[in-house]
C-alpha cells in the first residue's frame, strides 16, 4: 500500500509539532524558582554541575537537570522504638528524635544515599551502646548522658554527610511489665519511708518544740520568782533600814530626853504608865497569876536599868 505525499507531510509535521512540544516542555522545565531556605543541586550530563540558592534560575534544556532537593531548615526525625539491653540485662525500648538540618547540600546528596535513614540508624546503635553501660535505674536519670553521646555520634558522621545534629532527645524507656510493677512498688515503698520519716521528724520536732516551750516557760517562771524574791528581799531590807533608822532616831532623842534636866522623870513616867498597863492585862476573871514580889517593885527595876529619881 502506497502512502500518498499528503499522508507523509503530515506525519512529518506531527513528529516536527512533537518535537517543538517537548522542546516547549524542557525549555519550561529549565525555569528554576528556588524558596527561601531551599537548595537545589544541579547535574549536566549526569555530573555535579552547580548548587542553586534561592531565586531565579534557568538551566539549559536537556542538558542540565535538578537531581536533588534539599530543605535547609531545621527538621524532626522520630527515632523509632528499639529494645535495649542494660547493664543488669533488663530489657527496655527506647524511643527518641532527632532535630538535625543540612548545612552542605552537596554532601548530604553525594555523601550518603538517605541521610535520615543514616542518621536514625546511627542514633539506634548509639543509644544501644550507652545504655548497655547503664542499670536499669540509671537509665532514667542518665537521659542527658545518652542524648549528649548519641549527638557527638552523629556530629561526627554528620561531618561528611553534610548534617548538622542540633539535639537528641528520648522520648520514652519502657521496660517490660513485671519490671514496670516492681518499680512501682519500690516507689511505693520509697514513698511510704519518706512519709513516716516526715511524719517521724513531725513528731521529733513538735516533742522539742514542746519541750522548748516547758523550758522556756520553766525559765520565766523561775526568774519571775527570783525576781519576785529579790523584789521581796530589798522591800524588807528597805523596811528594817527604815525601822533601825526610826529606832536610831528615837534612841537618840529618847538620850536627849535623859541627859536633859527633869528627862529621867519623865521617862519614869511614861515607863510606869506603860508598866501599870500592862500589870493590868496580866489577870483576867477567869485565871490568876502568881508573880514574883520584887516585880511589883517598880523604883527596883528603874534602878536596874539607871533610871534613877531626880531629887532636885
């Protein structure tokens, strides 16, 4: 069968339209508008050509070709949940997440074929290793310690791969169940001690505290009696300097009185009225008393004490 030239012009200018298309197509495709915080990495002819920042860009068609993208902010990779065995061969998973960005396009496109697969694998086997290291109860106090080792891992490795490891974080440790319970119960435990300790020191403190106050009020009872004695004591010291005082002063004029002309009658008198006063309350109705004879005689005891009638 004969194709006519018709025929064959158009199939012509089909195959010329096709090419035009995808000459259309690639010219299109080889307009490049990067982001911010984006990295394009360019190959021609299959070889590393050129990294492209963010703007615009126009590669040349079916030569130049955007192999890789890469985002250079910073990004989240969870860590998988793995079994690790502890120094006392407890088993526990561990889960975690990194928080890594690319800081070399280049390495991180020809470094390493997946860096994040890389970098959560390195961080498994890390993990791993450190809390092989560690007892069970160490293990949760020594996330710092994991997490710090598991970033120096990766910042070594990071190196070459064209990452940077910012931080690592652990998000769980799990152990087995019948770990879980005795741990529970030892808190419990732990709990209940430090409550009755509390509760003992309670105690402790409010019996010291009580017999703070015994002897504080002890204290204050016995000064305030000491004090009340002394207070006592000098009012009656007071009082017999003030009685000796008046008894001097008396005595003194009563020698006056004496050693005056006519004083020794006088005394005489007030001694005789005194001594009559007190002969008469000696008796009552009801008894009687016997005295010696020479106590009535009253010129006999002035004598005694040199109170001798005046004659003149």
């Amino acid at each position: 069968m004969m194709i006519s030239g018709i025929d064959t012009d158009l199939i012509v200018m089909g195959i010329w339209g096709l090419i035009f298309a995808i000459f259309v197509v690639k010219l299109f495709q080889s307009i490049r508008l990067v982001p911010t915080k984006s990295a394009y990495i360019v190959e021609r002819l299959g070889k590393y050509h050129s990294t492209l920042d963010a703007g615009f860009h126009a590669l040349v068609p079916f030569v130049d070709k955007v192999a890789y993208i890469h985002d250079l902010k910073e990004e989240t990779i969870d860590v998988p949940p793995q079994e690790c065995f502890s120094c006392d061969e407890v088993n526990v998973e561990v889960d975690g997440v990194i928080y890594i960005s690319v800081i070399d396009p280049v390495k991180a496109s020809y470094g390493v074929t997946d860096y994040r697969y890389a970098a959560i694998q390195l961080a498994q086997t890390t993990t791993r290793s450190v809390i092989g290291t560690l007892d069970l109860d160490r293990t949760f106090e020594e996330r710092d310690v994991i997490s710090a080792k598991v970033v120096e891992v990766l910042d070594q490795a990071g190196a070459m791969w064209g990452i940077r490891v910012h931080r690592y974080e652990i998000k769980n440790i799990t152990p087995p169940e019948t770990v879980k319970n005795a741990m529970e119960m030892q808190v419990n435990a732990e709990r209940e001690r430090r409550a009755l300790l509390a509760k003992s020191e309670g105690d402790k403190q409010s019996k010291i505290n009580r017999s703070e106050g015994i002897k504080a009020e002890t204290i204050n009872h016995s000064e305030g009696e000491m004090q009340r004695r002394i207070n006592e004591a000098e009012g009656k010291g007071e009082e017999i300097l003030t009685i000796a005082r008046a008894t001097a002063e008396s005595i003194e004029r009563m020698a006056t009185v004496i050693a005056a002309p006519g004083g020794k009658n006088v005394v005489r008198m007030q001694l005789g009225a005194q001594y009559l006063k007190q002969l008469d309350g000696v008796s009552t109705g009801q008894s009687k008393v016997i005295l010696p004879g020479n106590m009535m005689d009253f010129d006999h005891w002035m004598n005694s004490i040199g109170l001798e009638e005046d004659k003149d």
